[in-house]
C-alpha cells in the first residue's frame, strides 16, 4: 500500500491535464503488444502498416519505450521522454520543446531500454534530443493526428465528469470514483500496491490527473522529484472509443422525437462534441447540431466547454427518458442513477518512470 500524504495545500494545487505527449508513447506501448485485450485493435491494425508505408526511422522514440512483458511489475517508461505536462492542454509542439531542452542530468532511467541509445543521449544531448522529438512529431503524424479529435473528446469528457464529483463531493468524491482500488481517508490517498509500501508526501506540489485513452488496464504513476506527483489513468467509456456502430435507437423514443434526434440522443452514453457525434451518427455536422439545439432547448441535453470545444452530455432528463423508452416502460428511481463505470487498477511504485499498475476484475488476477 503506498499513503500519499496531502496536506491542505496539495488539495487545493490538485489539477487534471492532457497529454499528447503521453498518449505517444503509451500508444507505442500497445503497438509493442501491451494490449493484451485487444481494446485498441482496430486502431492498431490501420496505424501499423501506415508507419511501414511511411518508412520512418522511429528507433529513437520506440527503443526508449521498452517492450511489455506479461509481469504487471515491469515496463517502466523513462521519465525524461514524457514529463507530465505543466498547463492544462499543451500542444504536443509544446511538450517537445521541453523535451528537446531536458537537462542532461535527467537522462538516466531504471527502465531496460538499450544501454547504446542511453549512452547516445549522454554522449550528445542535443542532437539525440532532438532526433527524439522529430521522431516523435513523425510518428505523431501518421498514428494519432488523425484520430486526436476522438480521442481528445474522450478525454475531456472524462475531465467533465471528475470536475463535477469533485465540486459536489471534495476529494473523497473524486478519488472514490477514480479507482476501486484508491481510498481517501483523512487526507490521506491510499494507492494498492503489491510490492510498494510506505508514505509518500506532496510537499505543497498538488497531484496531477492525466487521462488517457492508451493505459487501459493500467495506472501509471509518478510520484517522486524532478516531476510533479502524477497518476495516468483510463478514462470513462474508453471501450467506445473505436466504436463506429450508431447505438440501437428504440422505436418507441424514436417515435416520440424523430428517429435522427433519437440517435443523437441515443448516442450519449459519455459527453461528445457535434463532430464526434456527426461521425458516429452519419449525420452532417449542421444537422447534428440543429438536432442538439433542440434536445437542449427540451432540458434532455447540456453543453458545457472543455477546452476547445463544447461537449453534450444528457441531463437526468434525457437520461430517464432514454431508459425508458429502452425498457418499455418507467424506470424506478435506483434505475435512473446514472452509472459510470471505470477501470479498475493497481497504480504502480513510485520513482521518476513512469511505472504501471495492474487491473483487477472478479474472476481474473
């Protein structure tokens, strides 16, 4: 069990943030085979041969994410390749020119990566630094840029969500829902952990939430100096991502609204912009927006910003009316709870990688 230690301070400097920069390299990690579930499949098989097309030397970026083994105790990712970010949403042009200036005394790792690629970095930061980022931006290109819009609205919907338990619950509220296994207990956060144990204290510096649609079923943790305390964690709902199939509409609530505003509706399981919403509905983007306006106007949907763009949720309006109509008939009150399932998982030990936990479902270790 690992304590990590808040003090009134740490609350108060707690934060949520996107990394693109992440994402890079924990997806490099489900192309290495981490993705024993096969959640990312779909992504996988389309960005695989469009990097062999590509013909891009990646080695920089990919010898520094080491190969996933089936221990849940190994994999740990070199810090220095993704600092936690220091602003809510940095652009990844950001993140690289933090990467491209790393102190060369941060060039050092307890990950098994290439003993020639590490002495590389420490013979010429500069030039090796550099040659990561621009790997990095290749690979970006080709792999993620085409679906960062998918994946950035999952991931500030999930950031919606947790502000909200945070502002109506405080801290225990937000931790609670993070992970079953993460318990808050007099300002203390208790992180499971087969093989760590001891305190942890923030000293002042808060703890960063990060996201992300590529860890699942993982935590990553952060948790000593130079970088500031983080968790990498799954997002709500992240088993849709790569879904593509409009949700079954029922007759009955397709008959009420019209069967397009239905599907909007219908649609809604998580928040989601109009452009995610038009992708997976085929409708026209203006036509799922008029759709949205009218859903709003009726208190079954509502807008709110999250970083560049406006995500729909249903409200506990929309939500009853979708379940009914569903079932065929007025659901209880216990049934118009709205459910938010999560991943369960084992944040991992705390040095400067990035280190990864494990995920604990009945019937499975």
């Amino acid at each position: 069990m690992i304590e990590i230690e808040f003090a009134m301070e740490d609350v108060a400097r707690t934060r949520f943030a996107i990394s693109p920069l992440w994402e890079v390299v924990a997806s490099v990690r489900v192309l290495k085979g981490a993705d024993e579930h096969g959640l990312h499949r779909t992504w996988a098989d389309q960005v695989r041969p469009r990097l062999a097309a590509a013909g891009l030397d990646l080695s920089p970026l990919f010898d520094l994410v080491p190969m996933p083994v089936r221990s849940p105790w190994a994999g740990r990712i070199p810090g220095f390749i993704c600092p936690p970010p220091t602003t809510p949403l940095p652009s990844l042009e950001i993140e690289l020119a933090t990467v491209r200036a790393m102190p060369p005394a941060l060039l050092h790792t307890t990950a098994e990566v290439p003993e020639a690629r590490m002495a590389a970095l420490r013979g010429n930061p500069a030039a090796e630094l550099a040659r990561l980022a621009d790997a990095i931006e290749a690979y970006w290109e080709v792999a993620l840029a085409p679906y960062w819009s998918r994946i950035l609205t999952l991931l500030e919907g999930d950031i919606h969500y947790r502000a909200g338990r945070l502002v109506a619950g405080g801290a225990q509220h937000l931790f609670t829902d993070l992970d079953p296994q993460v318990n808050w207990a007099q300002g203390t956060l208790h992180l499971e952990h087969r093989t760590v144990r001891g305190a942890r204290r923030l000293d002042g510096r808060g703890l960063l939430l990060v996201p992300s649609a590529f860890v699942w079923p993982r935590v990553f943790s952060v948790l000593n100096e130079p970088w500031q305390p983080s968790l990498r964690y799954p997002p709500r709902a992240v088993g849709t991502l790569w879904h593509t199939r409009p949700a079954t509409v029922p007759n009955a609530l397709a008959g009420v609204l019209g069967r397009s505003r239905a599907m909007v509706l219908t649609e809604l399981t998580a928040p989601a912009s109009t452009t995610e919403l038009a992708r997976r509905t085929g409708l026209t983007p203006g036509g799922t927006s008029q759709h949205l306006t009218a859903l709003r106007n009726a208190g079954l949907v509502s807008a709110h910003r999250a970083g560049r763009q406006v995500l729909y949720a249903r409200t506990q309006a929309g939500q009853t009316v979708t379940e009914a109509a569903g079932s065929g008939s007025p659901p209880s009150a216990a049934d118009t709870q709205t459910q938010h399932p999560q991943a369960a998982s084992e944040p991992r030990g705390a040095n400067r990688d990035s280190q990864p936990g494990q995920l604990k479902r009945s019937g499975a270790n």
